[in-house]
C-alpha cells in the first residue's frame, strides 16, 4: 500500500510557516517511501493525510492542525517501528535533562551552598547531559537504518 501524499490548494498555504510545515510533512512522507513499514501503520498514516486534504482551515487554525498531524505521525513510527527523524532523541532528552538531571543537581548545589538561588546552574548541566544522551542514541538509530533523511524543525 502506498502512502499518501498532503494535496493542500496553494490558495490555503499563504502564511511562510505554514507553507514551511507544510513542505517539511511532504518530506517526511517521501522519506517514509524509503523505509518497509507495515500495512496499518499506512493505513492509520493515510488517514491523517486524508484529514489534511479535507480541510479547509487557514493560516494559524491550519499550521497548529498539520503540526498535530507531523507530530501523531511522528510518534507512530517511534512507537510502532522505531523509526525517528533525524535529531528526534537529542530533542526529546534536552529537556528530559533539565529537568530529570539539571533541577536535581541545582537544588543539591544550592543547598550545598546555602543560596538557592543557584539553582539554576544545574540546568546547563541536565541540558549537557541531555544532548549527550539524544545524541548517541540519535548515532545508534542512525547506525540500525531507523532514521529518515529529515530534521523536524520546531
């Protein structure tokens, strides 16, 4: 089964963002060609598609609706295949760091110091840590062929 491709009119794509989104799900979708997934994760990726072709929604309404889609399909294929974009877990841990890693070691130095205002010096840390953590399981991905060819950009 073959995947289906957004068919938004060009009338609809005036706003730059949008329009950015928009070709950056197309690309997702081409680079989702390359890869072997199952019968229903096409399935429930069509249906997605589908709901975008039949919108009629404008500018702001319809960036925040293919920006729910791009990230449901996104989420799918980490769950279902593994699959990610590039740069998908240095993302993720960045900010699993700050706070999983960077506040705990914030309040453990403030206290430490007796200023608890220096607790935000942990959070560069927790971010360090973070980046480091995504990156090499971005590198590992990369190495098992579960990454697409496409950074998703905020």
């Amino acid at each position: 089964m073959e995947i289906i491709k957004p068919d938004l009119k060009p009338e609809l794509l005036t706003d730059t963002k949008t329009k950015a989104l928009y070709d950056q799900l197309q690309h997702l979708l081409n680079e989702l060609d390359k890869k072997k997934i199952s019968e229903e994760t096409v399935q429930k990726i069509n249906s997605e598609t589908a709901a975008i072709n039949a919108t009629s929604l404008r500018d702001k309404d319809l960036y925040k609706m293919l920006k729910q889609k791009q990230t449901g399909i996104i989420k799918l294929l980490e769950k279902e295949h593994k699959i990610v974009p590039k740069n998908y877990y240095r993302n993720v841990w960045l900010a699993a760091g700050m706070g999983a890693f960077g506040l705990p070691i914030g309040v453990a130095f403030g206290l430490l110091i007796g200023n608890i205002a220096l607790l935000s010096i942990g959070l560069p840390i927790g971010m360090g840590i973070g980046v480091a953590v995504g990156t090499s399981l971005d590198k590992k991905a990369e190495a098992e062929g579960r990454q697409l060819d496409v950074e998703i950009k905020a």
